[in-house]
C-alpha cells in the first residue's frame, strides 16, 4: 500500500505572492498640488504662528522669545475667557436649535405632502446666502423694523433692539445662526430618512403604533448616525463663527458677543500679534481634543 502525502503550508508563513494594487499615476496628479497648497497655506503658516506665540512680536518688526508669558497670560484674561464662555455656549445652543428645528422640517418634508421638492428648495436657499449679507438684513430688521412693531403694539421690550441689550443680543445671534444653519442639517436628515425601509413603518402600523410611538421607537434610533454627524459638523462649525456676529453686533454691546475667532482677528489688527497667535494656539489645541472626544464617542458606530 502506497501512502500519499500532500504537502502542507505552515499556517505562520505568510503567502510569498502577494497582489500588490499597482497605484495609477492620475491619483498623484490631484494629490500632489492639493497637498502642496494645503501646506503652503494652512501647515507652514500654523508652524510660523505657533513659533510667533513664544514671542513679543507685534507682527512686524524686531522680536524676542518670552517663553510661555503669553500662555500665562491668556488664562487671567478676563476678555479672553470671555470669548471662551460665550463661543462654546453660543455653540451649544445653536447646535441644539439647529438640529431639533432641521430634524422637524426633515420628518415634515418626507411625508405624504404635496409640494415637497418645492419646499425642499424653498427651505434650502438660506444655505447659498453669504452670512454676512444675512447679518446686515437681520440688523435692519433687529435695529428697525422690529422697534417700530414693538412700539405700534405696545410691547416694551420689543421697542428696542435686541443687538442693543447685552441680555439678549446672543439670543439674536443664535436666530440668525440657526436660519442658515438649519438647511444643511435638513439636507443630512432628509438623507436619513429616506434610507429607512417604509416596510418598518407598515409593520409599525400594523401592530398599533401611533405615529409618535414612531417617531421615537423606530425614526430616531434609525437615523441616529446622522444626529452625530450633525452635532460634530455643527459644532466644529459654529466654534469658528465671525461673520453673521460681525455684521450683527460687531462683538457688542460692549464685548459680551465677542467669539474667539473675532477677539484673535482683533488681536492681529491692533498689534497684538503673539499674544492672539497663542490664544489661537490654545484654541487649536482645544478643537482638537474635542474633535479626539467625538471620534473615541462615535467610534464602532456605523454613522449612515
């Protein structure tokens, strides 16, 4: 009797014949000019401010290291800290503004309604609008056409501007934000609830659910991936606003709606280029570690 043996492979050694996927040179054509003008305009600068924040520099002139001075600084800065409290409560609120009022029009406009793609488009505009076109047109309506209703329904508080109480004028700020904000949110949710199945709902229906029994046990949990894109990209967004504040109270009253791009902006125009290139530095810093939190939080979750 013959025995035949077949060769056998060791489990630990890799396949010496391994398909390598040969890149195509046209994936360097549009890598390589955009990664040369990302470091060009957004690493090398962010190197040079950085190395700047170590120093005394006005933004010209001559120079000298101060170590950490403006890092110690910053932190009793009572108009820095300022900027802070109000950036990161003004994004708080906003995000949830934004995404409760764009999550409503969503689950409005994918019913059975008539003129959805119209609506759709109609409620999308504020989205393509400059912010600070938006801006100037709400502090006519803030400074001017809202007193003058006040006044002519004797409503006191209503008779002057919000954008002139330091009380309020965020709440102001926000609105505004929000109009703009709400359209890209309702563009991502929409998304999400069209990608649910209809056949969930007619079993839904089927065993007595109403619609906001729904709405709760079957719509949110199903499109909550698109939530947290939303609060991320929101978020992130709304720590960077200048221009709708700019053209609605340029910071004010006083310094009470100053962000902190705008109190860095300031800083470079009036000659206190190191001091703001370190707040920027610790605001850079900041972004990340949220952006880090968000992604340890999302992580494992299959978003859309």
């Amino acid at each position: 009797m013959s025995i035949i043996t077949r060769p056998t492979t060791s489990v630990g050694q890799p396949h010496k014949q391994r398909s390598r996927r040969r890149v195509e040179p046209i994936f360097y054509v549009f890598l390589v000019p955009s990664l040369i003008l990302f470091t060009l305009a957004i690493t090398i600068p962010g190197i040079i401010g950085i190395f700047f924040s170590f120093t005394n520099s006005i933004g010209i002139g001559d120079w000298d290291f101060v170590g950490l001075t403006n890092y110690v600084a910053i932190f009793s800065d009572p108009a820095i800290l300022q900027s802070y409290l109000f950036t990161f409560g003004f994004s708080i609120v906003t995000v949830i503004a934004v995404n409760a009022v764009a999550f409503l029009l969503a689950v409005g406009l994918t019913s059975r309604i008539r003129m959805k793609s119209a609506l759709r488009t109609i409620f999308v505009i504020p989205m393509v609008v400059s912010g600070i076109i938006i801006a100037y047109v709400f502090n006519f309506l803030f400074s001017n056409s809202l007193p003058s209703l006040g006044a002519a329904a004797g409503i006191p508080w209503l008779e002057s501007s919000l954008l002139a109480n330091p009380d309020l004028a965020w709440v102001a700020i926000v609105l505004v934000t929000a109009w703009q904000a709400v359209p890209g949110a309702l563009l991502i949710y929409i998304a999400g609830l069209v990608a649910v199945p209809g056949d969930v709902y007619e079993a839904a229906e089927i065993d007595g659910a109403s619609k906001f029994q729904q709405l709760l046990k079957i719509t949110l949990p199903l499109v909550s991936g698109y939530v947290v894109i939303n609060i991320i990209l929101g978020f992130k967004g709304f720590l960077n606003a200048y221009d709708i504040i700019v053209g609605l109270t340029n910071g004010g009253p006083g310094t009470s709606t100053r962000s902190i791009a705008m109190t860095v902006i300031a800083g470079f125009n009036g000659g206190d280029y190191a001091y703001q290139m370190a707040n920027a530095t610790i605001f850079f810093v900041v972004a990340i570690v949220i952006s880090l939190v968000q992604l340890s939080l999302t992580r494992g979750r299959n978003a859309l």
